[in-house]
C-alpha cells in the first residue's frame, strides 16, 4: 500500500524523501519529467510508437470501422486483492472496446498523481499496466502526467483511452436485443465491488474473494469469430447487472426476464451482501460480460464462451420478450416476480 505522505514541501523534504517520491516537478514538463518518463515509463510500455515521443501517436490501423472508448479510474483502495487501478484501467478500456465487436489495438494513458506519491507504488502499477496491456495485446502509445500538490488529489487517478477495430460484418449494440434472445453472462456477479468494498472498509471475513477484473477481449474475438448470431454485448460494471440490463432494455425497446435460480454468485460474496445489505444485481464487475443470443445459437455460444479462461462459469440468467418494453424482471425462487429497477445513487463509490 501507498507509505504515509508527509505533509512538508518538496524543498523541506529529505534528500531521500526527494528520491522515493513524486515532485512537482514531475508533472513540469522539464527534466525530471522526461527523466521519469525515459527511466520508468518507456521502459515498461516500450513500442515504435510511443518511443517516438511526439505530442500524439501516429498509428497504422487497417481499412474499417474504429471503436473508440474512454474511462477515469479513481478507485480507493490503488491495491486490492486480485489486482490494482493500473491493470484495472487497462483491461476496462479493453473491454470497453472489445464490447463494441472491435479487436483493441491501442490504449493512451493520462495519470494524475498527488505531490508526495510513493515511486515505489508507482513502478508497481506501471508495471502492472505493462503487464495488462500485454496479455491483452494491446499498445499503450502515448499518454501525459501531471501531477497536483498534495491534497488536491488521493494518491493516484489515471484515465485511459482506447482505439479498436471491428470486424467487417459484425454489428453489436445495445439496441440490437430482440424478443426470444437468451442472455448468457460469462461468471459470477459482485466479486469485484465486494473486494473493493472489504478492501477499503478493512472488514475481515473469511474468505479469498477477489477483484475479477481481467481482458475479455479475446473472449469476444472468439464469439464475434465464430459466424453465430451476436446481437449485444456488455460488461456490467458500475451499476452491476441489474443497471446494465435496464440500460439496454431501455435502448432496444424490449422486455427483459432474468431467474434468481440461474444468477451465478460466489456462496461468500452472496453472504457478504446479505450481511451489508446489499443486492449482488447492483454490485460492480470488472472482468464480465453478458451476451444476448439468437435461442438457436444459445448453447453452441455457451461452449465457445466456456473454453475462454474467463468464461469458464458462464451461464444463460434469462430471456428477451416483447412484453413490458423498457423493464427488467427477476423471477425469485420462490416463483414469484420483482421489478429490476435502474440503480439510484451511488451505492459504492470509487469502485473503480
């Protein structure tokens, strides 16, 4: 975790403290800048592209449609169980992206760093980013740091932004759901709001529940690859399941039904909620996406989903139908039925 930050100056400070830290003049745009960025950044993130050091990337990207997706990350605690903000930046841009139908291809990076933050923890996340990118085979090829006197911001903030191309022929959208559908989702619901939630609150439970953030997006070259019908595909993250049903219910005009038999929840996360008072429907996920099928490719979907590393739990949760158009219902165990509402508020904030 981040060391305690003093609350003196940086010409107050320590040689050392000058040394392990992050300045002012880190973000100045003069030499310290550069030196960061040629000593720990290019370094981790190296390509032609970005070595070039230009204002912006110059990119090769072949003949078709683009995908283009942006996202802030803020999310507290910066370390977590199963991950931190850097990878969890990265792989929500990608999937993101990914979600579109398009293959990733290029991520910008911006961090916005309190005076005074830990370099150690920073080498860590940049790493971690080096890292994501590279599973996901994607290039971080340009980027920007400033950095803000200490209280003006908490620790660390980075937003990435990412570029994709999507195949010739595919088409997904949220309007795009249609009555006989059948929605798969790719594993369990909650873990990553639930960690962040334990993580932060230092609630001590026993379990090793952790962060699901990962890449989806060769997930979804395999489904966009495999010539089945795809109709819509999501990542339910901020507002959870429930949200993001809603959202697309809203968008293709449809009705949405969803069984509370069939909603994959870790037996410790479920317990959890209910202890906290929380719904899992409305928890945040990071490294899950739900599909909205044809009935006659449901289960051919299913298996390609399943061969995935990050599929491996995938289930169908529920149908489309052309009744009640814009609303969400959950059939209970009991055999009786709820409205599945828009989240209001914020339930959990800084979740990612």
């Amino acid at each position: 975790m981040p060391n305690e930050q003093s609350d003196q100056r940086p010409d107050e400070r320590t040689e050392q403290e000058q040394v392990e830290t992050i300045l002012l003049d880190h973000g100045s745009g003069g030499k310290i800048s550069h030196s960061m960025f040629s000593e720990m950044i290019l370094p981790l993130f190296d390509n032609k592209e970005l070595a070039k050091q230009d204002d912006g990337a110059v990119l090769d990207v072949p003949e078709g449609r683009i995908a283009f997706s942006t996202d802030s990350y803020v999310v507290d605690p910066i370390f977590f169980p199963g991950g931190n903000i850097g990878d969890l930046a990265v792989n929500g841009t990608v999937n993101d992206v990914a979600m579109c139908g398009a293959i990733p291809l290029y991520i910008s990076v911006g961090l916005i760093i309190e005076e005074g933050f830990s370099k150690k923890d920073l080498e860590t996340i940049l790493k971690t980013m080096a890292d994501a990118a590279k599973k996901a085979g994607v290039k971080i090829v340009t980027g920007d740091t400033k950095v803000v006197p200490k209280g003006k911001a908490d620790k660390i903030f980075i937003n990435t932004s990412g570029i994709g191309l999507i195949p010739k022929g595919v088409n997904v959208s949220g309007n795009r759901a249609k009555p006989g559908d059948k929605i798969i989702i790719s594993g369990t619901i909650a873990d990553h709001g639930i960690t962040i939630l334990s993580t932060r609150e230092g609630l001590k439970f026993d379990s090793n529940i952790e962060s699901d953030s990962a890449p989806l997006n060769k997930m979804v070259q395999s489904i966009v690859g495999s010539g089945l019908d795809i109709h819509v595909l999501r990542d339910p993250t901020r507002g959870g399941l429930g949200t993001t049903l809603n959202e697309i219910a809203s968008q293709s005009s449809v009705g949405i039904n969803i069984y509370e038999n069939s909603l994959p929840i870790q037996g410790q996360v479920q317990g959890i909620c209910e202890l906290l008072g929380f719904d899992p429907l409305y928890i945040a996920n990071e490294g899950k996406l739900i599909a909205f099928v044809p009935e006659k490719d449901c289960e051919k979907m299913l298996a390609i989903i399943r061969q995935d590393e990050f599929g491996k739990n995938a289930v169908i949760i529920g149908e489309v139908t052309d009744k009640t158009p814009g609303k969400v219902f959950l059939e209970t165990i009991i055999g009786g039925s709820r409205i599945i509402d828009m989240l209001t508020g914020e339930q959990l904030p800084r979740i990612c």
